[in-house]
C-alpha cells in the first residue's frame, strides 16, 4: 500500500516548552498510521529536544529541518549543514517559497542544498511553484530520488488552496519530469479539504503550514487524509 505523506511545517514558530507541549496533545490513533507517514519540520533548536520526547515516548513521527546549508562544515557563521542535521532528523524542507522570496534562495542555491542534503543522506523535500524551478535540480540528483512538494504561492497561508484538479495536473507533470518518490500538494491545507487533494492519483501527500501549529488540528488532518 502506498504510504502518504502528512509533513508539519512549523516555519519559524514555537518554543521548546510548546513544541512538548504540541506532542503531548497530539494523539494519534494507530490504525490511522498504517498507511501514513507523519514528518515535522520545526526550527532547528527544537530538533534535539523533540527528537529526545519522540524516542523515549515511542511517538511515531519522524523529524524535518526546514532549510539545510548548501556548504559542508567550516566557517560558515550562522549555517547549519547536512553533517550536523544527519544526527537528528531524515527530511529537510528545501527551497521553500519563503527562503526565495526573504533570504535569496535562488534555484542554483537549491541545487547546491538538494546535493548536500542526498550526500548526508537526507531525504530532501523539494518546494516548487513553478515547472522550471526542477531544472537545475533535475540535472543535479542523477538517479537519486527527492520529494517534490508543489506549493502555489497565492495559496500558501491564505485560506485559499488550490484546487484539487489543478494540484493533481502539475503533480503529474512534476513526475513527468524528475525522479521523485512523492509529490506532495502545499497550501492552506486544512482537515476539510485534505481528502480531496489525497484522492488525487499523483498526489503522495501534504505539506502544512498553519494547521500544524495546533496538535488537534493537525490530528484532524492526519484522522481526514
Ligand atoms: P500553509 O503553509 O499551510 O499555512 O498554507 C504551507 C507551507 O508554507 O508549506
């Protein structure tokens, strides 16, 4: 059975006191899981300490970063690399619309960092709006696989998502395109219309901004795909 994907995108939210909290609250059923994959990407000082509750409490999640260096160690102030994230989680968000658009993450950039994170073995989960934005990438992975998350930016925190029909067209033509295990469908995903965009026969999963915040919202999403 095809696993789907439901990945938690914290952005820059929450403190390591509410990030217990959020999965202390979070109540999964088991017989939701067994087709279901559940990913959180928080901020990078959250990873050590979740990582810590996840394990001694046996939660059934599994851990993201949001954004990945595209150097390896040195003196890169600031930077966290694939070496250092290894030791803590498997996923790492890259390219995400709001690294473009605030903190000049340009497509090369992109490339640089999907190759850092296949080269410590990370999965990367690859934010696109665009077609052309899997180009470079495309050349850069050979026959490695990454996730694609499909992401409309007029969707992305607005209250307006897409639509399923349309997410499903670009979710086929991004598999048309690049070797990828997943695509998932991002933008103002919620528990009401997360089914629709599941349904879909190209589309693996969900990628979730706002929703997540909340753990009974995002129980709700996870109870709904
Ligand atoms: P949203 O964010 O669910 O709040 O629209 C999605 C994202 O930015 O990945």
């Amino acid at each position: 059975m095809k696993k789907l994907f439901i990945i938690a995108n914290w952005k820059s939210h929450k403190t390591q006191d509410e990030a217990s909290t959020w999965l202390q609250e979070l109540r999964i059923r088991n017989q939701e899981l067994s087709d279901k994959k559940i990913v959180v990407c928080p901020t990078f000082t959250l990873l050590s300490g979740m990582k810590a509750i996840i394990e001694s409490s046996k939660l059934p999640i599994q851990l993201g970063a949001e954004d990945i260096s595209s150097f390896d160690e040195g003196a890169y102030t600031g930077e966290v690399n694939g070496k250092q994230l290894m030791e803590l989680c498997s996923y790492v968000i890259v390219g995400h619309s709001e690294r473009r658009k605030s903190f000049g993450d340009t497509d090369e950039i992109v490339m640089h960092k999907i190759k850092k994170a296949l080269e410590s073995d990370l999965t990367p989960i690859l934010c696109v709006s665009e077609l052309s934005q899997l180009d470079l990438v495309k050349e850069a992975i050979g026959e490695k696989e990454i996730i694609v998350a499909f992401e409309p930016l007029a969707a992305i925190g607005s209250g307006e998502a897409d639509s399923p029909e349309h997410a499903e067209d670009v979710a086929k033509k991004i598999k048309d395109t690049i070797k990828c295990s997943a695509v998932l469908y991002g933008g103002s995903v919620t528990a009401g219309n997360v089914h629709a965009f599941l349904a879909q026969e190209n589309i693996d999963g969900v990628l979730v901004g706002n929703a997540s915040l909340d753990a009974r919202e995002f129980a709700a999403i996870i109870q709904h795909a």
